[in-house]
C-alpha cells in the first residue's frame, strides 16, 4: 500500500483558521465604522470611502480568501498556487485602480503615512503574493511563509487603515447645532 504524501498546506491549518477568522470579524466591524460615520454625518462623497473605506474590506476579504483556498483540499499545489496568482494579480490591479480613485477624490488630501499604509504597502503585498503563488509548487516551504507573511501583513494594514478611518471621523465629527449656537 502506498502512502500518502501529507500536504505542506496541513501545517498552516490552524494559521488559517486565526487569520481567516480575524479578517472576517474585521470586514464586519469595518462596515459597522462606515454606517457610524455616515450616521454621524462625517464621511464626505463617496469617492473617499471608495478611495480609502472600500480598499480596507478587500484586504480583510483578500485575507480571508487567502485564508479559504489554503485550507481547502488541494490533491496539487499546482492548482492552489493558479488560485493564488489569480488573486495576487487581481488584488495589483484592484490597488492601482485604487490609486487612481485616490488622487480624482477631492475630499480627503492623503498625507505621506496615507499613501504608504493606503497604496504602497497593498501594491508590495499582492505581487509579492502573486510570486510566492507562482512558486508554490518548486519551492513550497518558503512561498508558503510569503503567503504567510502577506496574508498577516494584508490584515495589519487593514488594521491600521481601519483605525485611521476611525480616528479621523472621530475628529471630524461635528458640533450638533446647540453647541454651535453657543456663543464662545
């Protein structure tokens, strides 16, 4: 009887479940913070949330996809790495898109730490999980932890974009009309 080769992908199950299930509770508090800031009357038009609430849901979902194809029951590496490529170029394209959006937007002027954590660290993160996807199947153990790693990094900065969304409502929010009538 022969046996059975175990999957390098087995070993990163529990990762998955961690980060695929932070991402996910992260997409619904992110939609809780856009309802809340729109609520509050302090989101301007809709080419910011585009430009910079929209991107921070497709990194969480991009995590959580990433996190769904590498718990799946692959029997090649081969065709999980196809997937992932797939996704690492969607998500290059999706960014530059994004940046485009980003500077048409005229309610929100991006600052540098903006242009990092907003453009620059998603347009690092998707092609080099687009590489690492590509090399899956001759080098499994270290595009692996690239995957790894993106999907982590991927979550952090939806993290931090996610918390500069709600700091930056928290400071716009506006002086309900009674204190406004108030002289000073």
């Amino acid at each position: 009887m022969l046996q059975e080769v175990a999957s390098p992908l087995a070993a990163w199950e529990s990762f998955y479940v961690i980060v695929g299930s932070s991402a996910a509770a992260l997409t619904g508090l992110q939609f809780v913070v856009i309802v809340l800031g729109a609520e509050m009357n302090v989101i301007g038009g809709g080419t910011a949330v585009r430009a910079f609430g929209t991107p921070t849901i497709v990194h969480f979902a991009a995590v959580l996809l990433v996190s769904a194809i590498l718990s799946a029951p692959w029997h090649s590496l081969t065709n999980a790495g196809l997937v992932l490529a797939a996704c690492g170029l969607c998500g290059t394209l999706y960014c530059i898109n994004i940046v485009r959006h980003a500077r048409r937007q005229q309610d929100y002027k991006p600052v540098l730490e903006d242009w990092l954590w907003h453009f620059t660290f998603p347009l690092l993160a998707y092609p080099t999980l687009l590489l690492a996807a590509l090399l899956l199947r001759s080098h499994p153990v270290a595009a692996l932890f690239w995957v790894g790693t993106i999907t982590v990094f991927l979550l952090f900065i939806g993290i931090h974009n996610a918390w500069d969304a709600v700091t930056w409502m928290a400071q716009r929010q506006r002086p309900s009309s009674e204190e406004s009538s108030t002289p000073s």
